[in-house]
C-alpha cells in the first residue's frame, strides 16, 4: 500500500509541473442560474446526506474555495486597449442546519454516535439468532423531526492593488471586480425516521455588480431569480428531486438506491456489500442566452438571420439536458473506500457551436469518474475517528469546454482530485486539491484548465 501511495504521489507532483497557460475569462456557468441552482442543491443534498447518516440535531459547515490563474480583459484607459489582468476567484460556502425532534427526544449521551448497525452475532443455542448494536443512534426508530437550513454560495472575482500613501508607505488591498454571485437555500424539513423525510424550500439567485470604490451593496442586486425546490426520500431507497419556477418545471430527478430497495423485503447486506444506486435526472440547461456556449435548433432565427445575443426573447430557444447515471460505492472494512460513477446523457434538441455555427456531436457519455481512499484509523477497531486520503480522476464532455480550456479545441477533459479529509464525532475539516475534476467542473465551468484549491471545516452534534 505505502507504493501505491508513493505512486500517487509521484504522479500528482507531475501534474503540478506541467507546463500551462492561463486563457482569458469568458463567463457561462456563472452567469446561469440554472446551472448554479443545481449547483446550490448539490451541496445541500450532500450535507444533508451526511446529516442523515450520522442522524444529528445540529450542523454547521463551511468552505473557501480558491481559483487561480483567471485572466480577465480589462480596458486601459492610457493605451485604448483590452489587457488580461491576472484575477482569483473566491467561492465561499456555508450551511446551518437545526433538527428539532416533535415526538421523541434529545439523547444527551448519545450526542457522538453514529447510526445503529445491526449485526448477527453467534447464536447462544441451536437455533437461536441474536441482534446486537454496534453503536447507539441518537434518533429512535418512529422519532418526528422538523428542521430548518439555511445554506448560501458566494462566487466572485477579486484582484489584490496596492495604494500608495505617500510618505504613509503603500497599503496592499482586495477588491471585488465584476459581478458578484449570490445563490441561498432557505428549506424547512419534516423527518419521520426511517420511513419518510421531505426537504421545501426557496433557492434565490442574486447577481450584484460592485460599486466604483472595489465595495459591494448587498441592496442592490440585479437580476434576482427565485424558484421553489423539494427534495424527498421515501424508505430509505427512492429520492425526489424538483425545482421550479414561477411558469415551468427547471428541473427534477428521481434516484433508487438498489441495495436499500431489496433490503426492504429481505434481511439486510453485509457491509462489506458494494452499494449500488441509478438517477434519472431532466433539467433546462441548454438555450440562446448571451451567456451560452451553443445556439440550440439552428444558428439561425424564424427570418433566416444570424442569431445574436440581442435577439428578442420570443426568438430564443431551449433544450432540456437528461441523463442517467450508474454508481457503485464500496466500503471494505471501514479501511479502504471505492467510489465509481459513470453518467450518460441525450440533449433535447440539435444544439451548435456559438464560435463556428457547427453543429455538435454529442457524446452518449457524459462523465466518468472513480474515488480511491484510505482510512488510516480504520485501522483500530470501533474508532469513530477518520482521517482518509482519497485520489480520484475523472474525465467530463460539455460544449462550454473548448471555451475555457487552455488549447486545443475538444469539448472533454480528463482531471483529478486529491482530498484529505479528517472527522471526528463532534466535527471535522476537509482540504482538497483538484483540475479538471469532473465533479468541480459541474459547479464551475470556468475552472477549466485551472488548479482548484479548497478548505472546509464543520461542527455538529
């Protein structure tokens, strides 16, 4: 084990050397607040599994997440022209979660476990099984919850200028540059454990340009979108997805997790059981907006002219993305950890090249991507203590792509991530390193070709 881990190693200082150039900024996903909707319901669904798995009252969780190597083209006033200026971009992400239990209680000396696992132990005669508990769980079986989130993500472009002061010296400062993205989730939960939870919600999407002075006027946001969202899960096996806005359904999915399915009518797995899960996913993500990297349909409009960005809007159209994708997640003796996924799409409509009006050939595979992690406490038995070192790659297709890469022209793009993730019962943080990686480039396309940094830290009970 300690070669492979060498190995990796070895391959992740490779990567770091290699030879890159930075290309200029054009935004896409940023400026999508569809795409950064189920950006928003992402993250909440994810720290809400955790919730759920470790069944606890209180959760609070934040990360940073660092972007370099954006160049963006900026106007020189004393040469009349558009320079690239080095900029960061900064996401910032944080989640409050408050369970309130309405019938059952609060188990102060269970405030650190983890959920009940049930084993069978030898029998103590001859056709005799016993149940016994690994470890107590703070919610008892037919407890009722309600429960409040509030999760917000911030995305913004920064850029560090110094000031001079005269005889004072010079001050090195940050300011915000262009517009500023705001997506929150505010959800109320109702829990009736084990059978049924359903998450409703409002996600608001808010764009804030900043003032002169590199400031920000948090009242004075443009372009304010709204949508409800709700999410469920019945049995344990079958999740609900679905958000929408005022006049259409944005998006929806459904997933079934396989092995909890069956465990419904038999006795359950073994742990050491790879669990498997398929989601059907349909969400409006193509159409002719200005900050799109495709046309859809056709370049050109009902009179046979060239599509633009100042089209009217009963000009525009849109395709619906659907995919379907496979995972499989091992756990073997709490030690080593297998996450694989493979997700397949079909586009909607004809969709087109905004840069060469050519039509795009879209590929039947959307994303792959498999996740290897060590738990070095794993190693002693009953330890409710984690620190896990996970590598994984990945490799991803969408038509934004060839816009934000660095060269070439092709619409994938293989990556990687190197994660250390460190837990606790009562917290824990997480520090992550990633390019290219296909579940960062989800959230932000734009990070493309560039080096994603990022340090989280949480605390519940």
């Amino acid at each position: 084990m300690k070669y492979l881990i060498r190995l990796l190693f070895i391959c992740q200082f490779f990567f770091i050397l290699s030879p890159v150039s930075a290309s200029v900024y054009e935004a896409s996903t940023l400026h999508n607040a569809v795409s950064r909707s189920e950006t928003v319901q992402d993250l909440f669904n994810a720290r809400w599994e955790e919730i759920l798995e470790r069944n606890l009252y209180f959760d609070i969780y934040g990360k940073i997440n660092w972007v370099r190597d954006f160049q963006v083209n900026s106007y020189n006033s004393g040469t009349g022209e558009k320079e690239p200026v080095e900029m960061t971009l900064v996401r910032a992400y944080s989640s409050v979660t408050f369970n309130f239990p309405i019938f059952g209680k609060f188990d102060p000396g269970s405030r650190f476990s983890i959920p009940d696992k049930k084993k069978k132990s030898a029998p103590e005669s001859e056709g005799e099984e016993k149940d016994e508990s690994l470890v107590s769980s703070l919610w008892k079986e037919n407890n009722l919850l309600i429960g409040f989130t509030m999760t917000g993500f911030h995305y913004g472009l920064t850029r560090k200028t110094e000031v001079d002061r005269g005889s004072a010296g010079k001050e090195t400062a940050t300011d915000y540059k262009y517009t500023q993205f705001f997506d929150d989730i505010y959800a109320i939960s109702l829990l009736y454990v084990p059978y049924v939870y359903i998450h409703v919600g409002l996600i608001v999407n808010n764009a804030i340009e900043p003032n002169d002075d590199g400031t920000i006027t948090y009242n004075s946001s443009e372009g304010r979108k709204r949508k409800l969202f709700v999410s469920s899960n019945v049995l344990s096996f079958l999740n609900v997805n679905a958000a929408t806005t005022a006049d259409k359904m944005e998006s929806s999915s459904m997933e079934i997790g396989l092995n909890e399915l069956i465990e419904n009518f038999t006795d359950p797995f073994p742990a050491i059981m790879p669990k498997f899960k398929i989601r059907y996913k349909y969400i409006n993500l193509y159409g002719d907006q200005a900050y799109d990297s495709v046309w859809v349909g056709s370049e050109y409009q009902s009179d046979n002219s060239v599509k633009t960005a100042f089209m009217d809007d009963d000009e525009r159209e849109e395709a619906n993305l659907q995919t379907i994708r496979i995972s499989i997640a091992e756990n073997l003796l709490n030690i080593l950890y297998i996450d694989f996924s493979s997700e397949y799409q079909r586009v909607s409509d004809d969709i087109y090249d905004k840069m060469e009006n050519d039509e795009i050939s879209v590929k039947k595979i959307k994303e792959m991507r498999g996740m290897v992690g060590i738990d070095f406490f794993g190693f002693s038995k009953n330890s409710l203590n984690k620190l896990i070192l996970s590598y994984g790659m990945s490799k991803y297709w969408d038509p934004a792509i060839a816009i934000h890469r660095d060269s070439g022209n092709s619409l994938s793009v293989t990556g990687w991530i190197l994660m250390l993730d460190w837990s606790i019962p009562w917290g824990g943080a997480q520090l992550k390193m990633n390019r290219n990686y296909s579940d960062e480039l989800k959230k932000l396309l734009e990070a493309t070709d560039k080096t994603c940094y990022e340090a989280s830290i949480y605390f519940r009970f």
